[in-house]
C-alpha cells in the first residue's frame, strides 16, 4: 500500500508538471500579455511624449518581471523554480497589482469550496437512491418517466437555467423569493441568528441548485446502469432462491458491487464542479474562485492563471487519487498493482 501510495504521487507530480507546461507554453503563445493590456494606462492619458515613456518604462520592467522577455521554456522554468524551492507563485500583474496570488485564491477558495460540498453532497444523496430505485423499477412508468426528466435536465445550459432563476425567482423578477447575488445579506449584523442562517440559505439555494441538477442527472443515470449490470447477476439470483429480504440484497449485496461506477465519476466531479462554478459565480456575482478565474483570463493575469491551474491540477489528480482508494473499500478483490 505505501508502495503504491508513492509511486502514484511521484505519477501524479509528473502529471501536474507536464500539465502546467502546456498551461505556460499556451498562455505564452495566445496573442496579447498584461503588459500590452495596460500599455496605454492612466500614465498616459494626459497624451504626453514623457507619459508614454512612463508608461514604455513600466510594461518593460513588468515583462522583465514576468520573464516574458526570455523564451518560453527558460520563462517556466524560472517560474517553476521559484514554486518549487520558495513556493511562491508570483505576485499578480493586472487583476490586484502586486498582491501575492496566493493570498488571492485563499481569499476566495473558501466560498467555492462551500457551494461545491453542499452541491457534491446533495448530487450524492438525491443520485444514488434515485438511480437505485430506477434500475430495481426497470421498464416501469418511473424508469421512463424520470428517464425523460433527466435528461431533460442534464441538457439544459447552466448559463440559461442562472438566467431564467434570476429573471423569474429573484429580486427584480416575477417572483422575488430569493436574492439576486451574493452569498451573505447585506444587512447582516443587523439580524439574529437564526434569521442569518436563513438568509445564507436563500442565498445559497439557486447557485447550489444550478451546480447539481447537470450532475444529478448523470449520476442518477450511471447509478442506474451500474445496478442493472448487478442485479441480474447469478449471486443475486442465488440470494433470492436463499430468502434474502429485497432491501438486503439491494443495499448489501448488488449495490456495493454497482459502486465502482459512481467512484470512477467521483474522480472528475471535482474538478468539473468548479469549472462550472465559473458561470454560477459570475452570473450570480458571488467572489468566489470562478470569478477570479475570469478576472484572470480577461487581463492575462500570468501568475494568477498558473496558480489557478496549479490548483485546478492538483484537485483533478487529487480526485483520481481519492478514487483510487475507494476502489479498495467498495470491492477487496482490488488489487494495487505496485510493479
């Protein structure tokens, strides 16, 4: 097991490296920089020949800075020599001159945690039973009925499902049950307890519910074929004959066996959470990890973009690893392969 443990995380170091280098080699060879985007900045608005030298000046120092000014694979590797032995990502360019990127993401890592483990957990908890009850229903009204809802679900654009909610169910809207952005109220020193918790919850309900539905319903459905693999197979068949209770050779024996399915998904759900937390957050106004992703990629913050896919990086091969491990609870007939 520790073998296997450290041979994945040096895989997983490589991995992440050669993800960051295409990451920087993409980045570099995209048309425009941060310095080119603040070359006619606010030194230069007065139009004078000294402010333009200013401002020349300044973006030069920056590309120095940034080693933009050296080739490409020289530029990753000073950057990459300053994460590995100081663990520092640099400083950001455009988005909050100067400020560590670090800090920046610590900042705001913390909201989009919060909306991705309650999406995660409701995702999990509505899914599975969902899905189980379809498979044991199989060829039934419900089979083809939340068959139709589901997929019906899982077509429809977050983008447009944010949109409708806020036209239709928020602040300014037809219906105004809940508020139109954020994730705290406004007035919150002003409230109890309990009357905060309840605003948070409001707030909470329309971006945690446009993460999960696209997920929910895949799950639902995967969770659904993975028991239709199982319950047809001879050990239940031999468990029935043997007077096992329906729910135990459900739950007990054809689910557990149906698991590694939903555990391969739980890899890159994730990862895929928050890229779609980008959308949910900006539309929603929530400063959270998505929108900082988009500042980022609007000012071609170089720093802040490789710490963001540093991180991005990380948390997917963190999930294939967490997956990994999974395997081995669900089914002890696993083995880890350490040669």
């Amino acid at each position: 097991m520790v073998e296997y443990i450290i041979k994945r995380l040096i895989l997983g170091c490589f991995t992440l490296l050669a993800i960051l280098l295409v990451s920087y080699v993409l980045l570099r060879l995209a048309p425009g920089d941060p310095t080119r985007s603040s070359m006619f900045g606010s030194d230069s608005s007065a139009g004078t020949l000294d402010a333009s030298k200013g401002a020349l000046q300044k973006n030069t120092a920056l590309r120095e800075k940034l080693n933009l000014d050296k080739p490409v694979l020289v530029g990753f590797g000073l950057w990459l020599r300053e994460v590995v032995l100081h663990g520092d990502f640099g400083t950001s360019a455009s988005v909050d001159p100067g400020k560590p990127v670090t800090e920046m993401i610590l900042e705001r890592l913390p909201v989009t945690l919060s909306l991705n483990f309650w999406a995660i957990v409701i995702t999990y908890l509505g899914a599975i039973p969902l899905g189980v009850y379809a498979a044991v229903r199989a060829g039934s009204w419900f089979d083809r009925g939340s068959a139709f809802g589901l997929f019906l679900l899982y077509s429809l654009p977050v983008m447009w499902v944010a949109l409708l909610l806020q036209t239709t169910l928020c602040d300014g809207g037809r219906w105004p049950i809940f508020p139109l952005k954020g994730l705290t109220p406004a007035n919150e020193d002003s409230l109890s307890t309990w009357a905060l918790q309840w605003e948070i919850l409001r707030h909470y309900m329309l971006p945690v519910l446009c993460l999960t539905y696209g997920n929910f319903a895949g799950l639902s459905r995967y969770a659904r074929n993975g028991m239709l693999e199982v319950i047809h197979s001879d050990y239940i068949r031999t468990a029935r004959a043997k007077g096992v209770s329906e729910t135990a050779i459900i739950w007990r024996h054809a689910f557990r066996n149906g698991l590694i399915t939903l555990i391969t998904l739980f890899g890159g759900l994730l990862p895929s959470l928050v890229a779609g937390s980008l959308l949910v957050e900006y539309i929603f106004n929530i400063p959270g990890m998505g929108t900082l992703s988009l500042l980022a990629l609007s000012s071609r913050d170089y720093p802040l973009q490789m710490a963001l896919f540093a991180f991005t990086g990380m948390l997917t091969l963190g999930g294939i690893f967490v997956s990994d491990m999974l395997y081995l609870a669900a089914d002890p007939r696993i083995k880890l392969h350490t040669k």
